[in-house]
C-alpha cells in the first residue's frame, strides 16, 4: 500500500512538469517580435493579427518595445529576438557587420520622419540650428542616420558643428522641447500629426516623409531565417496579405490605428491618417522598391562617409515572400 501510495505521489508530481512541457512547446511557436519606434510603419502586422492572419498561419507574437533602432538592433543580432519593425538601416549595418541582416518584409516605402522646434523657433532648416542640441532617439539610430544626413549636405559636421542628443521617442522629443534642452526633436507618423495638431505650439522645422526610403521594415538575421525558414515564410505570407488588403480596403487600418495610438481620439484624423498610409507611405507588396534602396544607400553612405555600400540582393530576402 505504501509502494503504491508513493507511486501516486511521483505520478502527482510529475504533472506539473508535464504542463512546463507543454507551455515550453508553445512558447517555441511564440515569435518575438522587438519594435524600434510606435510608428505606422508597425500597422499591418496590427492589421495581420487583428484579421487572424497570423492564427491561420500558427503564429503567435508577442510585441516587445524598444526605445529606438540601435537598442532593437542590438536585441535582433544578439538572438534575444526573433524579428524587429525598425528601419532598413539596420539590415545593412547588420549586413557591415557580418551578421547577415535581411529585409524579410517591407512595410514602408517613404521615410516617417520629421524635425519638430517649437513655434518661436526661428529656424527654417536644420543648418539654422548650427551649435545647438538635436533630439534623436539613440545613436544609429534612422533619426541619427538622417540628421546626420541632413547636416552634410547642408556642409557641415554632424560631430563638430551640431550636438545630437539621445533622447528617445515622441514623449521624450517633446519633454526636451518644452523644456529647452534641445532646439529641435525627431518625430515619426503618427506622432507628427498628434503633436502639430496643438495649434500655435510646435512647427516642422525640416519635413523628410517625402523621400523614397525604406523606414520601417520587418528585419531578421540570416541565422534565424535558415533554422526557420517555415516561420519565415508564414510571417510574410500574413503581412503581405495585411499589405494587400489594405490596398484594397483602407478602413482596416482604423481599428489599428486606434490600438497603437490610443491617443488619437478623433476620427477625422485616424481616416486622414489612413489615407495618407494607403496612398504611398505603405509598401504595396512587401518588396522594398530598388530606388527607396538606393536613396537609402546614398544616404547612409553620406552620413556614414566610412560605411561600405551593400548590393540591394544582399539585404532582401525576396525568396520567403508569396508569389
């Protein structure tokens, strides 16, 4: 009987680990997905997974935030996680590093950023702001890549001429504006349009959303994507469908929009938004366009005088896309 009565003990305490088991077989499923910025660029893997895309693939993520490109970067080619939303910069650093960054999915075709002062600034350009602070997220960072960018054609020197500060996001950018710590901040969509909607208290100093660039993207290395190939293939399936669907119906943005930014309340500017992001901001298809790619590499390599340039074939991974 007491033979007995211990089996049943060992047999009892064996199924919590039975249930550890099964959590850790689902947690291999659960894909990390680390964000650089809340920006739009993030909104059709939103619009992917309130439309059960991702579910009718078996996949799960889960969002992790980061306080800017060079953080998330950093997380992505250390393995801690999966895929990052961030900038196609960080392919190519990755790519200069040799750590194979790839560009799995595209998501934004036009750049998402714009250099906000306060009203009184009496700023018209950037080179306006020579010997004062700039707010940009953190170093090697798109905001960092672009000032940095903007500053050398305006002929000066990022690192002699300009102080640029790591601030963080859209929050933070404003905080130091009010407080005047910094002459002008770094701000990406939607976050441009929430801020400049307080009428008479900021202005666009320098607006970058027009150039052809590859802001924002669905990055992996090429050691995840070769032990997970399958994965790799469901993601772009369902983002891709989410970028298509899109195309076809804008109003499927709405109910993402007001997830991501809950702070936008008013309807008039979430459909104005939406149609803004459907009409040219967003990728079409999930390929990154050869001139967003190029601008992308003049401009890095201006900003990055040291940096080698990478042949468009070397950072996307247009195999793992749908047909």
């Amino acid at each position: 009987m007491r033979r007995r009565f211990q089996s049943l003990l060992f047999a009892a305490a064996l199924l919590p680990l039975a249930g550890l088991s099964s959590v850790a077989a689902k947690a291999e499923d659960l894909l990390k997905i680390g964000v650089a910025q809340l920006s739009a660029g993030g909104l059709p893997v939103l619009v992917a997974d309130q439309k059960g895309f991702f579910a009718a693939e078996g996949l799960k993520y889960e969002r992790l935030d980061f306080k800017g490109g060079g953080p998330v970067a950093q997380a992505l080619a250390s393995g801690s996680i999966d895929l990052c939303i961030c900038a196609a910069d960080h392919a190519v650093h990755l790519q200069d590093r040799g750590l194979g960054g790839k560009v799995l999915v595209a998501l934004a075709e036009q750049h998402s950023y714009a250099l906000i002062g306060k009203a009184d600034s009496t700023a018209r350009s950037i080179a306006d702001l020579k010997g004062e602070k700039i707010g940009i997220t953190t170093a090697g960072s798109l905001t960092d890549t672009t000032v940095r960018y903007a500053i050398r054609k305006a002929g000066f020197d990022p690192d002699k001429d300009f102080v640029l500060l790591s601030v963080g996001r859209a929050g933070a950018q404003k905080a130091a504006l009010q407080a005047g710590a910094i002459a002008g901040g770094m701000f990406s969509t939607p976050d441009i349009q929430i801020v400049m909607a307080e009428k008479g208290a900021y202005r666009i100093i320098e607006d970058f959303r027009k150039l052809p660039y590859p802001a924002q993207d669905l990055i992996a290395t090429d050691t995840w994507l070769k032990a997970h190939p399958e994965d790799a293939r469901k993601v772009a399936r369902a983002v891709v469908k989410a970028l298509r669907l899109i195309q076809q119906d804008k109003t499927v943005l709405y109910p993402a929009i007001k997830a991501l930014f809950p702070e936008m309340k008013d309807d008039a500017m979430v459909a104005q938004l939406a149609d803004d992001l459907a009409s040219g901001y967003l990728s079409k298809d999930g390929v990154m366009s050869p001139e967003s790619f190029n601008f992308l590499m003049s401009m890095m390599t201006i900003a990055e005088p040291k940096l080698k340039p990478v042949p468009y074939a070397d950072i996307v991974a247009l195999s793992y896309l749908p047909k």
